[in-house]
C-alpha cells in the first residue's frame, strides 16, 4: 500500500495540478469526499466483487491543504488513491505486478447520472509522473484546450506514480464540471455542491500478459470550494 507520505504527495501534486495549470491566481478549487466502488471483469467473464477490505482512507497527513483524504483501493495487482477536482480525475498507483501495468485510457469509457449511456472517454489533458519527472499531453488554457483520444498510461513493475486526466464532462454534466458543481465566478462559493451525483469510468488495464476491465463508479458525498494562489 502506499505510505501516508507518497499520499500526501500524491494529492499535493495533483491539486497543484489542477490548480497551477489554470494559469490565473485566485482559482477556484473544488475537492470532493468520495464515496468510490470498482468491480473488475477478467477476460473469461469472471466479475471478481469488491470486498470492504479494498477500500480505506487515511488521516491527512500534517500541512497538506486538502479538503478531504482520497479513497484508497487495493487489489492483488496495484494500489490506487483515488482523487477527484471539478475538472479531472487521478493519484497515485502502485504497481504490484511483475510486468508493467497499462491503463487503456484509448479503450475507456465513462457514463453520469446525467448520461447514463457509456460514452467514449474524451479528454482535454492527461498528466503522468514517474520518478519525479512530469509528462502532460495536452492543454489546461481555455483558449487552447482540445478534446482528444488519450494515450494508454503505463506504470512500471514495483513502482508507484502520479497520473491524472480531464476527461470532456460537457456530455455528462449540465454545468460541465465533476458532479455538476457550480459556483459564481472567481467565488468560492458552491451554489450546487453535486452531492448524490456520480460518475462511472469503465477502464480496461492490462498486466502480465492478462487483461481485465474495470467499472470504478465514484459519488460525491461532500464537496468543498476554496481559493487557490498557488
């Protein structure tokens, strides 16, 4: 399982993600408790059903300015901590294989309780860090953000890394943003808060020459607005 250090990172580097590619100060920042449920599909058909045990959340660790812990998963085969913000979705995966791990983002698809039907995943930008070192395709400024079909993510055998992604929310959300938040511009202030809304992310992953797929379905439970200045 990741350390409460490598979590504590792991959600310092995608809130600041999210928020020091916005490329203005003041943004508005919005964290979300999540309330998160994975099934997984072998490639037999075999569904294998998430026990209680899977999920966890730890105390946040000291100084890190988050609102709420991720949702930690756990399986035989990787470790995700599970974040979300008004605009994407990531964390931190640890691979437990023996052969890296691939998230097929290109085969994904995602669903709302706003549209309910599977749609391709789309998305505006993918980040991914491994050993310290960023790589993100694709752009955060409004005024040169593109939808596009995302590249599978691929974390390597017995190592943890950081990834996340926008997905294009304009299909699943009346106010194109995670659970349908909203709030008066440059205001921390939530007008809709998207608690009882839910999204589905149908992920197909590949490892040691197997291939499964997974349905994590995540609701929001709460959610909090602030003022960023990083």
């Amino acid at each position: 399982m990741l350390t409460r250090f490598c979590r504590g990172i792991a959600l310092a580097v995608f809130a600041a993600f999210v928020v020091g590619t916005s490329g203005c100060a003041g943004t508005v920042v919005v964290e979300y408790s999540l309330d998160a449920k994975m099934g997984r599909t072998t490639e037999n058909g075999v569904v294998q059903h998430t026990t209680a045990d899977q999920f966890s959340t730890q105390a946040l660790p000291r100084g890190i300015l988050v609102a709420f812990p991720a949702v930690d998963y756990k399986s035989d085969a990787f470790a995700w901590s599970i974040s979300a913000s008004s605009l994407g979705l990531g964390g931190a995966v640890e691979n437990f294989a023996s052969t890296p791990l691939c998230f097929r983002l290109d085969q994904a698809t995602i669903a709302s309780n706003f549209q309910t039907h599977e749609i391709p995943l789309r998305v505006a930008t993918v980040f991914h860090m491994i050993y310290g070192t960023p790589n993100r395709i694709g752009s955060n400024n409004p005024s040169q953000r593109k939808i596009f079909v995302p590249q599978p993510i691929c974390f390597l055998s017995k190592t943890h890394a950081n990834f996340s992604f926008w997905p294009d929310l304009s299909e699943l959300f009346p106010s194109e943003k995670m659970f349908n938040v909203r709030w008066p511009e440059g205001e921390p202030n939530l007008t809709e808060r998207g608690i009882g809304n839910w999204i589905k992310l149908t992920l197909p992953i590949e490892y040691e020459g197997k291939r499964e797929r997974l349905e994590l379905t995540l609701t929001a439970r709460d959610s909090k607005a602030r003022l960023s200045y990083y």
